[in-house]
C-alpha cells in the first residue's frame, strides 16, 4: 500500500464532528517504517489533534525519531497547520519532503524547508 493509500485509509477514521473535515497522514521514517494518523477533535477544540501530529506520536513513541517522508490527504489538499509544521521539525530528517493530496488525485510535494524555512530546532537551545 502506498503512502497515499494509507493516508487516505486513515482519514476514513477522522473523528471531526465540529469541522466535519477528514485528514489522514502517513509518515515513514528513515528506518522505513509507517505510520498512520486521522484528525481527532474536540469539544474544547484545544484538545484537537492533527492527523501530521497523530502519526508522529506513534512513530516517536515506538522509538523513531526520524521523519523521511509524510504524505497528506484532505478532500482540498490542505497543507500542515503552523503547530503540525513546528512538530515537524523537531524529527524532520534533513531531506523531508511533504506532499499534499486531494481527493482530485492532485499531489503536491515540496521540500519540509519550502514550508517551514526558519524553523525553530533543538540547535537553537544550543
């Protein structure tokens, strides 16, 4: 299965009653191994959880901590949210790539820096 066809298998699990909108990613790590994640919202909204966000917990809490590949899927082909972007890049590998898809079949990849140039990292805590 490819990394579309997990995200867009993910976001069949979207629990998204308040924005109705349907958000799957899958990630795969330097390792190789994926990961998937939905959009899970919340009454309070400050408790929603992005699908990017999802995914990564996943991967970092079986222990990968690095980021080669993310694929996301909306109906519109929305990119990453600011907090999903800044997530990204505490475990992006340098040659992250993203890419958007839609339910058009349109995809979009573009390098993690294209969408985030001056991310705030872990060397800035040097």
């Amino acid at each position: 299965m490819s990394l579309r066809d997990k995200a867009l298998d993910a976001s069949t699990r979207a629990y998204s009653p308040y924005s109705t909108a349907k958000v799957g990613a899958a990630i795969e790590t330097t390792d190789g191994k994926v990961y998937q994640g939905c959009n899970i919202e919340n009454a309070s909204y400050g408790g929603t959880v992005c699908a990017e966000r999802v995914a990564i917990w996943k991967a970092v809490s079986d222990g990968h901590m690095k980021l080669k590949r993310i694929y996301v899927y909306t109906k519109d082909g929305w990119p990453p949210c600011g907090l999903c972007l800044q997530v990204i890049s505490e475990f992006a590998d340098p040659s992250l790539e993203i890419t958007l898809g839609n339910e058009a079949g349109v995809e979009t990849t573009k390098k993690f820096k294209e969408f985030l140039p001056n991310a705030f990292t872990p060397e800035h805590l040097d």
